[in-house]
C-alpha cells in the first residue's frame, strides 16, 4: 500500500486528502505533520497517522504533499533537507514556489510534482 503524507494539514490538504481517502479507498496510507495538533487531528476520520515532523513525514512516506503557505516553506524544508529522502515524489501546492526553488531548498534533484 501506497503511504501518502501531508506536511501542512490545513484546509486545502485536508480536501486532498480526504478526496484521496474517498476516491481511492484502501490504495493510502495517510500520514500528516501540522503544528497544530487539531488539524491532524481532524483528519483522524479519514485514519491518518499523525507524525512529530516534516522530517518524518518524508522518512516514512512514498509521496509528501508540500501545502504550508509559501512564507512558510524555508522551515519546512529544513526537515525536508535533514530526511534526505532523494527517491521519493514531493507534491507541492505551494502558489509561486517553483520545481527549482523546491530542489534547491531540499538541496538534491528531487522529483517534483507541481
């Protein structure tokens, strides 16, 4: 089975993930990292697995959706950059972030899906 995590668990990951869980039932595992343990927690229904940190989310997930306001995305990276996961698929959802300004903050040839 697929695992599937979100770093940023806000309402526009949650929509995905929840269309995810409902469209493709029994194909995800869902995982997620918010700061704000409601957001995970209110994903709970769906049976995501709430993570300590973006650096997780990725050591532990096929594909990472990126959906933290872009203002944001220098600290999340960080935890990105430290997993050093190089082969897995980092989905972004990021307004004005670029496939290489999200490499370039990752610090390797991600695959990108923007």
């Amino acid at each position: 089975m697929l695992k599937l995590g979100a770093v940023g668990c806000g309402n526009m990951a949650s929509a995905i993930l929840r269309g995810a869980a409902r469209k493709m039932a029994g194909q995800f595992e869902f995982y997620g990292y918010d700061p704000d343990t409601n957001k995970t927690d209110a994903l709970s229904n769906i049976g995501l697995t709430a993570l300590s940190s973006g650096e997780e989310v990725a050591k532990v997930c096929d594909y990472i959706l990126i959906a933290v306001k872009p203002q944001f995305f220098s600290d999340a990276a960080i935890g990105l950059r430290a997993a050093g996961e190089k082969n897995k698929v980092y989905i972004s959802i990021m307004a004005g972030i670029t496939a290489a300004s999200i490499k370039e903050a990752l610090g390797f040839d991600a695959k990108i899906c923007i």
